[in-house]
C-alpha cells in the first residue's frame, strides 16, 4: 500500500495521536495531503485559495514547537500540527478572503476570525481557503465567481453549498476537517451530499468575529470532519464567549459526550412528519427511517411529533435572510475595500462597482430584500416574516418538551447534477426546505451519512436540539457511528 | 405579485446597483415568482404573535468599556482601491 495514501486516510483523531506518537511529523503529515490535493484537485476544485508554502512552514513550526515542548516535559496544545481547511468566507490574516465573490477578489484580511484564532493557537495548519456560493448564498456552490466544486462521490454532480468546498475536501481526504458556515443549512446540506459529519452549533455558540456577514441573525460558524467524534472536538475548541461578538453567549462548553459506551437509554427523539412529505427521494426517506430504527435499537424512545409550521421555514427564511443581507452588502460600495469601478462621481461608483462585483444570485438576494424592507412593503414582508418565525420558534419549544432531539432528512434528495436547476432560483430554494428551520429557530443541528441511493449517493440525517445542548447530539450521532460504518465509506478517486 | 419594471428599477436604484436592461427583465420575473411563494406567510393570522429579531436565548454579556488597540491607519488603508495621506481616496461626490 502506498504509505502516503495511508495518511489521508487517517481522521481528526488518528492524525493527532499518530503525530503525538512520533511515528509522523506534522511536514510528513501536511505534504500527503498536500500531495494528494495536487493531484486530485483538478477534477475537484474544492480550494479558492491553496496555501502550501505557508501550510508546510506552520507545520514545520508545529513540529519544532512539540519537540521542544517534549524536552521540557509540557502538554502540546490539543491540535498542534493537525491540517485543516477554511471557508473563503472567514478571515486569515494575510490570506485573502474573497467569499467566492469578484468584488472581494483581492481582498487579504487584516486580522484573524476568533474561530481561526482558537484553532492556530491550538495548533492547526491552514492548508488553504475552500470554495463557496457567493457570500454564502446558494445551495450547490455553482454561485461561485471561482469555479463550481465536483461532489467527489460522482463529479457530475454538485457538492451542496454554499460550504460545498469544506464538504468535498473532507469527502476527497484532502483534510480529516474543515471549517464552514451555516445561514440555512450551509454545513449540514453539503455534509449530507458529501457523506461527512458536520455541526451547526447553537447560535450564540461560536463566535462570528472574522466572518464576513450574510444574514447577522442566522449566520453560525461550524465544522465538517468524518466522525461526529471528530466534529465534537474541534467545535469545543472553537466554542465559547468572545468579547468581539456581543452575540457570544456565556454557556460553559461541555465536556466531551462522545464516551465510548455512552447508552442512550431514557433519552427520546422525536420524528416530525412535516419532513416526510411529497416530492422527498423514496431513498431518503427510507435511509433515514432505518437509522431512526437504529437509534431506538440503541434504547432511544422513537416519538411521532409535529412541527406544524415547517412549510413556512422556506418563505420566512426568503425575506429575513436577504433583508439582513441587503444591509450588510450596503458595505461593498468601493470605498474601503473590494472591487471599485471609478468611471464618474462618487454615485456612479457605488452603482458600478456592486453591479459588476457582484454575482447574479447575490444581486437577486440583495434585491428581494431591499423590496422586503422598503417602505410600504416592510409590514408585509419583513415584519410578517419575523413573526412567523416566532412561530417556528414555538414549535421547537413545544417539540422539546416532549422529546431531547429532533432527527429529521437533512434535504429531500441527494446530490443533484451541477446545473440542474438552471436558471430557476425558486427551485434551487427549496433544496433547503429541511435545514431552514434549524436557523430560524437557532438551535443546534448535525448531520451525518445514514446511507446510499442507488446511485451511490450519500444520504445524510439530521438531529436537531435544545439551544446549547450541541452534547446530546453529539452522544447519539457517536453511538450511532459505533455500530454503523456509513460515515467511514470513502469515494473511489 | 407581479412587479412592474419600474419597480425594479426603483429597487435597483435603492440599492445602489447598476442593471443591465437583461437583468432588469429577468429579475422582475423571477422576482415576482419569489414573492408570489412566500405570499404563503399572508395567511397566517400573527395579530398576538410578537416578532422575532434575535433567537438569542439569554441575554448577551457586554464587555468592560475599556479602550484598546484596534487596527493601524495602515493596516486599515492596505486593501483601499485609492488612498491619500493617510485617508481613502474617493472620486468628487458632487458633479
């Protein structure tokens, strides 16, 4: 076997005890997956931005750093050495971030997002920049003004988006993780079509210093890796109270709930039959009702509830999320930073540099908001959005009185073939019908690989909790991933 | 609901963003079928209901109002497409 192969294979936790027991160094370690970017990348494009050169010199860093801890004796910080990958949409300094958007093609940050901050402190190396839909907002990583990312499990196909990069670097062993967004199912759609593992936290969890903003109220930094063990891990580290982002909570992160005999007994999951509705793939539906199966095998009381609201999730999320995005793209106008068209005055400038910077979709989400926040429309639109989402709200909260998870399809199909959905964004929309409601609610959600269609397509579930109790879905996706092995299966490339 | 191109216009313009006449006729489309879907939220009676703006679900810790560091003139002038003694440059306002 070749042994460099060997090493791509291995996961979060595999890396970091084979670098904590001297068998591979950290260089070693980063130049195979290095190695099999090069070669692998091309039919993929996972990346906006490949930084070897900075990658091997952390790693060579990380390597000095544990032999010298070595000698004195001292604990080596819990990631030093590890290699990851970051979504264009999160700041490294002097890396640039570009959102997968022309207007911010040369933009190279200035500071460290918190999330990233915590992550090198504990040792990471940032193998490179992953793509995305234009700021975020797509479902299929096709609104990319770099190129569309190839679902490594069938390369005609879309990796679901918008972190769709993250997705497929993990699916390809570019990286045993990498960090994503999630604004209505940004982690937890492209994990599902990718086969991975990935968390988006309780809002509030994690802090959103550094991410450059697509809807302020839903936005949450998460993670991909290819075990719900791997995906606990890290998010502890990155978890917790920034004095940067005021919409950090203060909650102490809980110890680690991924025990090895962890039995789920006394806890119960409720099955909404909201998310079993016409026009889901038979094979979804069938997938994730075996692994509910699994679950009550394992001693969880399996409960029929309802989340009556579910169908308005979609047009709520449609006006809220590009209203707070129209406002927060208000800042591309040319002056700072970003793309700057100077033909004219200063008025023609702002008109010109947003219209040829941005993107279709981005200028279509921008659009739809100004509409839904302009005068006259405001109540209608925006108002009427937010208080159905109250609604949604208290749909949860009656759910989780009753039950302590929710486990539900992640999307109603698996990956579709890139430009299958042409140039109709309502269709595109509706992929997210499942993963909205998690944002709008702002309760934490997982998803993991439950299965294949016959296609050989991943099929991911998804379990949804109590604000801050990231832990019991933690405890049921690892007992799940102990007696499954879904979420080892690899793609042939 | 069907905008008129007008009021695509009108929106383009509060929007500070710079239309092609293709894109003006094929945003006021889609734009219209959009809004058509979430036409669905009118049905709902939400006269009690209260809006939600934040999901947050306590109350948000502040930090000490202590003045500190923040980033140099310089580093705040590095990624500025045109930059002049130490401020952006920007082309004339008024014509």
């Amino acid at each position: 076997m070749n042994p460099m192969a060997a090493l791509t294979d291995l996961d979060v936790k595999e890396c970091l005890r084979t670098l904590d027991s001297g068998q591979v160094s950290s260089v070693e370690l980063t130049r195979a997956f290095l190695k099999r970017i090069e070669r692998l990348e091309p039919e993929i494009r996972a990346f906006i931005t490949l930084t070897p050169e900075r990658a091997l010199d952390e790693a060579r860093k990380a390597d000095e750093r544990r032999a010298a801890l070595e000698k004195t004796g001292e604990d080596t910080p819990p990631l030093l050495g590890l290699p990851i990958t970051v979504k264009d949409v999160l700041c490294v300094k002097g890396v640039r971030a570009t959102c997968g958007s022309k207007i911010l093609e040369n933009f190279c940050p200035p500071f460290n997002a918190t999330v990233v901050q915590r992550l090198l402190d504990a040792g990471m190396v940032i193998l490179g920049k992953t793509n995305t839909d234009e700021f975020a907002m797509g479902s299929s990583t096709e609104n990319s003004a770099y190129g569309v990312t190839h679902n490594p499990w069938d390369l005609s196909r879309v990796p679901g988006g918008s972190s769709g990069g993250s997705a497929a670097a993990v699916a390809a062993r570019f990286a045993p993780a990498a960090l994503g967004t999630d604004t209505g199912g940004s982690v937890r759609q492209p994990a599902s079509f990718c086969g991975v593992t990935g968390i988006k936290p309780t809002y509030g969890r994690v802090s959103r210093y550094g991410l450059i903003a697509y809807g302020s109220s839903l936005d949450c930094v998460g993670v991909l890796a290819r075990s719900a063990e791997d995906a606990e891990y890290l998010l502890r580290l990155m978890a917790g109270y920034d004095p940067r982002d005021a919409t950090t909570i203060d909650v102490p992160v809980p110890q680690t709930a991924c025990h090895a005999k962890g039995h789920l007994k006394g806890l119960r999951v409720g099955v909404p039959k909201e998310y079993f509705i016409t026009g889901i793939q038979p094979e979804v539906e069938r997938a994730v009702r075996e692994a509910v199966g699994v679950l009550g095998e394992l001693g969880v009381e399996i409960v029929e509830i309802s989340l009556p609201h579910t169908e308005y999730a979609l047009p709520v999320y449609y006006l809220i999320a590009p209203a707070e995005a129209s406002a927060n793209l208000a800042r591309y106008d040319g002056v700072r930073y970003g793309l700057r068209v100077e033909e004219g005055g200063m008025p023609e400038m702002f008109f010109r540099s947003r219209g040829r910077g941005f993107g279709a979709e981005v200028k279509r989400r921008i659009m739809l908001g100004t509409y839904a926040l302009s005068a006259g429309y405001y109540d209608a639109y925006y108002g009427q959005a937010q208080k159905v989402r109250t609604l949604i709200r208290a749909d949860f909260d009656a759910a989780f009185e009753k039950v302590d998870a929710v486990a539900a399809p992640v999307a109603p199909t698996t990956a579709f073939p890139i430009g299958g959905h042409g140039d109709d964004p309502l269709a595109m929309y509706l992929e997210d019908v499942f993963s909205l409601p998690a944002n709008l609610a702002g309760v934490p959600g997982l998803a993991f690989p439950v299965g294949f269609d016959q296609d050989g397509l991943p099929i991911g579930m998804q379990l949804m909790g109590r604000h801050f109790e990231e832990d019991t879905l933690f405890r049921i996706a690892h007992r799940f991933q102990q007696v499954t092995d879904w979420h080892v299966c690899a793609p042939t490339l | 609901m069907a905008l008129t191109r007008e009021e695509v216009e009108h929106i383009a313009l509060l929007a500070r963003l710079e239309l092609s006449e293709e894109e003006k006729e094929r945003y006021r489309g889609q734009l219209s079928a959009i809004l058509e879907h979430v036409a669905a939220l009118q049905a709902l009676d939400t006269s009690q209901i209260e809006p939600t703006s934040s999901v947050l679900p306590r109350r948000s810790r502040l930090r000490e109002d202590e003045a500190c560091a923040g980033l140099e003139t310089t580093q705040a002038l590095e990624n500025a497409p045109a930059s002049e003694k130490d401020q952006f440059r920007v082309p004339p306002v008024l014509g």
